[in-house]
C-alpha cells in the first residue's frame, strides 16, 4: 500500500445525507492525494482532539430555516462555549463548505456561522468559504468545483508530497 504522508480530517454536518456525500466526495480525493484521511459526522467526533488537529475541512448543509442540521448540532454548542480560550484553534489549517439553497432566508446560515465562529477561536482558513446553492444551473457542484480547486490548490502547497 501506498505511504500517506499528511493527515486530513472531513468533518461534516448532514441532515439528508447531500453534505455527507460531499464529504465522502472530498475524502476520496484526499486519499489520491494521500492523505491519512478520516471522515466523520461532527457530532460522532471526540470534539477534545480538535486542538490537535493540523488539517480540516467542514461541510455543512442547513435544514429548517437556517437550522445546523441534527447531527452537528452537539459539536456547534461546544464550540459557541464562552470559556474557550480565543487562541485555542491557532494550530489548525481549515476550510469551510456550506450547501444552501438561496430561494431561503437563512442561505447557509449554519456554514456561515461556523466559518466566523472558527475564525474567532484563531482558526486560519486556507480559502474563503464556499457556498453550495441547490438554485444554481449546475446545482451544488456550481460552486462547489471552482472551490474545490483553490482549495486543492493551496492544501498542495501548504503539505506537498516529498518528491
Ligand atoms: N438551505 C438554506 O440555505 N437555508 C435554509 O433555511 C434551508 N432550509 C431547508 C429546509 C428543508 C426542509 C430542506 C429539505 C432544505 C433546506 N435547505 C436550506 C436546503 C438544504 O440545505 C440543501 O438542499 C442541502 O443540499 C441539503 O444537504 P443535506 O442533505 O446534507 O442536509
């Protein structure tokens, strides 16, 4: 078997399985690239690790109207805790990918808040986030394609493979 070299976590919030799907999506093509990859539902994460954590990427969809959808439901209460220290995410590489669809009020509410609640807890993102629209022409792979690259893009030079 192939050597992995860099260790990427996909953690995803899912409420009909789309944000899933992208998640597993984005983990294959993390393997190509191999890395270590792991993916995972964030509320099925042990949160306490997330400082350790170097690389990761988030997608989430919304339900409701703006609603997380259920199974990130635990992890986002974690992080919105008071008492978390402002630098506690200064070691992680992230990035984050909402699917939405804008005909709601609350577009992407839950990736919204989730990229700005990572920012302010010292996370650094590697790209701006990407918000998948179900009214796009190409639905969610219109914005989700272009972001992926950038994406890809910047992860390769950040954790190159040893040549
Ligand atoms: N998208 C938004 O941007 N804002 C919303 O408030 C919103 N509410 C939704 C409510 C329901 C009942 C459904 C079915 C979809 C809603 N969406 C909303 C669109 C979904 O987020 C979008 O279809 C997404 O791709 C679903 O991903 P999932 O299968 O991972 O949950």
């Amino acid at each position: 078997m192939s050597q992995s070299y860099h260790d990427l976590l996909i953690l995803f919030g899912s409420e009909t399985g789309c944000a899933e799907d992208v998640a597993e999506r984005i983990g294959r093509q993390a393997r190509r690239r191999r890395f270590r990859t792991r993916v995972i539902a964030m509320d099925d994460y042990d949160k306490n690790q997330l400082i350790d954590e170097k690389l990761v990427i988030f997608v989430c969809s919304t339900t409701g109207q703006g609603d997380e959808p259920y199974n990130m439901k635990k992890f986002w209460r974690f992080l919105l805790r008071k008492n978390l220290p402002r630098d506690i995410l200064s070691s992680l590489n992230c990035a984050v990918f909402g699917l939405g669809d804008s005909s709601y009020a609350k577009f992407n509410y839950p990736a919204k808040k989730l990229y700005k609640r990572l920012q302010q807890l010292g996370a650094y993102m590697i790209h701006t986030r990407g918000d998948g629209d179900d009214q796009h022409y190409l639905g969610l792979d219109g914005a989700l394609d272009p972001w992926l690259k950038i994406v890809w893009e910047e992860i390769m030079e950040k954790y190159p493979l040893p040549s």
